[in-house]
C-alpha cells in the first residue's frame, strides 16, 4: 500500500518470519487475548508489530495481527485461510 494512513485486511496463513529485504516487523507490546461481545467466549489473540529499518531504526509503520483460536474456528465453521 503506498497511501499514506490506508487501512487494509488480509487473511493468510501465519508465517514465523517476519523479516523483509527492507527491514524487519518487531512486535510492540505484549499478545492481548480477545473475546467475543459479551466477554465469555474466546475468539483468539491481538498482537501489534513495528516496522524496524536495516540498523534497527523504528519507522512509523504498525500492523495488528489477530490469531483466530483454533476451537472457535472449529465451533463456528470457520475455514482455515
């Protein structure tokens, strides 16, 4: 994306690397857990990550992860990306 402030949502499958020719994403923070309205049903996890240049040097650029548990996948029918 090269627009300034877009927004955009993929589904893939989770890859362990997170690295890039131009840099690396770091995760920034800690995982949150995230439940469905209401509170009682676990829908999976949040994570945030940063973008460090070659060198280290942070950029302004963060993307959010959401993991989808695996048991509510399987209890709401939900295909594997």
């Amino acid at each position: 994306i090269t627009a300034a402030n877009k927004e955009s949502t993929f589904l893939t499958k989770k890859t362990e690397t997170r690295k890039h020719s131009k840099g690396t994403w770091r995760q920034h923070g800690g995982t949150e857990t995230v439940k469905c309205s209401g509170g009682k049903e676990l829908f999976g996890t949040k994570t945030v990550f940063r973008f460090h240049h070659p060198g280290g040097t942070p950029s302004s650029w963060f993307v959010t992860e959401f993991c989808v548990d695996k048991d509510y996948r399987t209890r709401h029918k939900i295909p594997n990306p």
